[in-house]
C-alpha cells in the first residue's frame, strides 16, 4: 500500500496529514532518518524555513532528503517550496536544490499582507481558494519546469517530473484536489 | 485578493506549530533566537521576570525598539499590548507587525473588557487559564490561544493547570448530550456556536500553544506532551546564563518531545536555568495570569 511521509520537524504537518487520512491514504510523520525507509512520497510543509533549515542535519539529514528525492516523489507547500528550490538570496535558509526554480523568501510582506485567492488550475476548470501566507514567490523557472497553478499571470504551484511545489497552503482548505494531483502525478 | 480573514490569521499561527516563540529586547537577542531556530520572536522593552522587578505600568513597548528587531530578522515578529488598549493594537498594527499579544503580563487597560479582534487585519494571541476564557477570546477573534501559565517565573506549575484545564474541559463537552451544551456553555460563560464546534472536533477551532514559566528542555517537553501545539519562552532564555546553547535544546526538545533519547542529548552540558520563583509565593496583586477573565 502506497505510504506517504510528511516531514514534522516544524510547521503545518499536522494539517497535510489530516488531507492525506480524509483521502484514505497511509500518511506518517518524519523526523528521522529511518522514517523516509518506507515511503512512496513525501511532502515537506509550511513552517519557517529558517527554522527546518536549523533543524535539518540532526536526526534526519540533507542528504538522506536530496537523495529520497532522486526517485520518489516530493510536494513542497509554502517553506518546503523555498528548500525545494534554488538560488534563494537569503543566508538564514539552506536548500536542496532539487528543482530548476528560483524563490524568493516571503515577498509580499508582513503577515498584514497575507491572503486568499481563486487561483487558475492546469488540470481542472474549477479554480482553486489558495490561501497565501507570508508567501514566497516562484521568480524564475527552467524549460523542465511546468506551471500547474497561477494567478495575474504569476506561477503559484509549479512540477518538474515527479516533484511538485506550491506557494500556497492546500492543506489549510478542504479542497483535496492538489493533494489528489499529487498521489496521481507525481507518485508512482 | 481577500486580506486578513480570519482563515489567513489562524493559517499564521497553523505555520508556528511545532516551534518555539521567543521573547527578546533588542536586536543582539533577535538574531540570538533566530539563528537557535526560533519560528517567532516577541519584540519587547522588558521580558517578564525584569517587569516583575522594575514595577511599575508596564505598557506597549517603544515602537522604536520593535521596529529595530523587526528589521534585524526575518521570521515573525509578535508584540505585546495591554488587555483592551486597542489604540496600542491599532500602533502595531500600523507598524506591520505580525500577531499581538494581548497580554495580561502588561498592566491592563481595561479590567471588564478586552479588544475586539476581528477589527484587526493582523491575527491576535490571547492567554487562557480555562476552556471558558478561550472560547471567550477566540469569539472576540483570538487566532491563537496560549497558556496564561505565570510569566516571569521560571516555574511550570501554572501552565500545566491551564493546560490541563483546558483539555478537560474540551474531553467533558466531548461527553456532553447536545441537550447539555446550551447549560455548558452559559457554566462557562462561553459563545454557544464555538462550544458546539469543540464538542464536535474535540478541539480547539485555533492553535493552541503553551506559555509562561517554560525554562528548560524537559519545560517544553512537558507541555508539549499535555497536548500544546508550540510553546513561547519569555525570561526563560535570556535570564539563564547560556541562551543561545538553551534556546537551541529547547527548539529541538519541542521538536523531538516524545523522545526521552534526544530531551536527554540536548539537557545535557546546558548551564544553569533561570533561578525563578515559586509561582505559589507570588502575593495575589503580583499574580499576573488573574488579569483579565
């Protein structure tokens, strides 16, 4: 049976595992190294990238997560979506590199600058109500990069073969329909 | 774009969960904190225990002094205002802070009423010692609950009973007829429409976080494993003589809370806690978590 980690070292895991369970799927929290052993996936949540930066390289490791992602699929939300990327300018924030897209850490502003948008899917007609916090943005993308989600013309959620991420938090909604896309498209 | 619903407020605090909020008084502390792995820092002029030997009003900190630390880091930045002084709110809101804290640790402003949230774009923390003061908060629009616990102390007796206080009161609406809810609710002095969510979710609508008293690894551990979802530290790290080593066990211990293996590694080799007082010996005038109701 298809298991799905989410990594719990800090922030809004809670919420993706509850999306995952509502979905019938096996869904664990992980924070060590062994945990990623029996995983068909894995999604990295929203939280301060500062903070899974800091604690990263503990009981779980950088590399035990850049190689899991070698070949299995990883969903970023938000912060996942920073460390997932590259060329980030802020020194506080570390980042597996693992996708050709350039993110730039909370770039709307304070938390007064926050907010909820009907944003434009690839794969339905129906728009989905993304909720933005202290948000970061996809500035830059590489040819093998593939817009799944956008608003006013910006890419929001973003997939490069079988990793995904989104700048939004699909787990604050219960909308389950990213959270679908990415057991059907990105895990095997 | 919709800004500042109360889905994005509660969505700020969804993000801190599992992370440790940390009280700092100028720039120095700030990147002390952030760089131990903080996921939040409170901006103020004084923490706790010096509030507790200076006397006096202790009010809004000097705009000045938050806007520093705001600067200096780039996690959230959180600040404290008096219960019901909603002109200080309105200055931090203006400032771009990123969550007040109403809080009873400050002299209050107003001893019948508190603010009226959900005026506010930015989301509010307010402190609880039972199930009743909560719900009372979360439907003047707290987007976050803590522990009122006794700030200043050092000592983790109170927080455990407003923890726990709370829970009971969340498993007894649990077990309740709906028949019952309505009498509940006026017992505890409680909405009606939020009393009838918790018994249904057999939680809080918001986060629900511990504070006050919280000074060492297992502190956290502790509260973490009664069920809280974060924890703030207020004089627990800068009043003990190693900070940034503290800061940094207990960041881990909140993570790693069941793990009797790691709160061991990270409580070993610390230096000396805050010494503290025992929140049992504080005379009633300099019980701060009877402020407000």
């Amino acid at each position: 049976m298809t298991q799905i980690g989410v990594l719990a070292i800090q922030g809004a895991f809670c919420k993706h595992l509850d999306i995952l369970h509502s979905l019938h799927v096996k869904a664990i929290p992980v924070k060590y190294a062994k945990d990623l052993e029996s995983l068909d996936g894995l999604i990295i949540p929203g939280g301060e990238s500062t903070v899974i930066t800091r604690q990263l390289g503990f009981r779980l490791s950088w590399e035990d997560i850049y190689h899991f992602a070698q070949e299995k699929a990883v969903f970023g939300t938000c912060a996942g979506l920073i460390l997932m990327g590259k060329g980030c300018s802020d020194p506080r924030v570390r980042q597996l590199g693992l996708m050709n897209a350039i993110i730039e850490r909370n770039a709307y502003g304070s938390q007064i600058e926050s907010f909820t948008e009907d944003v434009t899917l690839s794969f339905d007609t129906y728009p989905f109500h993304a909720v933005f916090i202290r948000a970061p943005k996809i500035l830059k993308i590489g040819k093998d990069v593939e817009i799944i989600a956008s608003f006013q013309g910006e890419a929001v959620m973003i997939q490069q073969g079988h990793l995904l991420g989104a700048a939004f938090h699909p787990e604050l909604t219960n909308d389950t329909r990213v959270h679908e896309y990415f057991m059907h498209h990105c895990v095997n | 774009m919709e800004k500042s619903s109360y889905e994005v407020k509660v969505g700020l605090a969804e993000m801190l969960k599992g992370g440790v909020i940390m009280d700092v008084t100028n720039v120095d502390q700030a990147k002390i904190a952030e760089d131990a792995g903080a996921v939040a820092v409170m901006a103020l002029e004084r923490i706790p225990a010096d509030i507790r030997t200076y006397g006096g009003i202790a009010r809004m900190s000097n705009p000045e002094i938050i806007l520093k630390i705001k600067e200096a880091v780039s996690i959230p930045v959180m600040a404290k205002c008096r219960i019901g002084h909603f002109a200080e709110a309105q200055i931090l809101e203006e400032l771009g802070i990123d969550f007040i804290d109403e809080s009873e640790v400050l002299t209050p402003a107003d001893e019948e009423n508190h603010i009226w949230k959900h005026d506010f774009k930015v989301p509010f923390v307010c402190g609880c010692r039972d199930l009743g003061e909560a719900l009372r908060r979360i439907g003047e629009g707290a987007a976050m609950m803590r522990t009122k616990g006794e700030a200043g102390t050092g000592d983790i007796v109170e927080a455990v009973r407003h923890m726990r206080a709370v829970n009971r009161g969340i498993r007894c609406l649990q077990m309740m007829d709906k028949e019952e809810l309505m009498a509940e609710a006026k017992r505890l002095g409680a909405p009606f429409s939020i009393v009838e969510i918790v018994a249904q979710k057999g939680k809080l609508p918001v986060p629900n976080f511990a504070a006050g008293g919280i000074a060492t690894p297992a502190d956290a551990s502790l509260m973490m494993q009664l069920g809280a979802e974060a924890v703030f530290v207020g004089s627990g790290i800068f009043k003990s003589e190693d900070p940034a080593a503290r800061a940094e066990a207990i960041v881990k211990a909140v993570t790693y809370y069941h793990d009797p293996a790691v709160l061991l590694e990270v409580s070993k080799g610390l230096k000396d806690a805050m010494i503290g007082k025992p929140a049992k010996e504080l005379p009633d005038e300099e019980q701060l978590a009877k402020r407000g109701w």
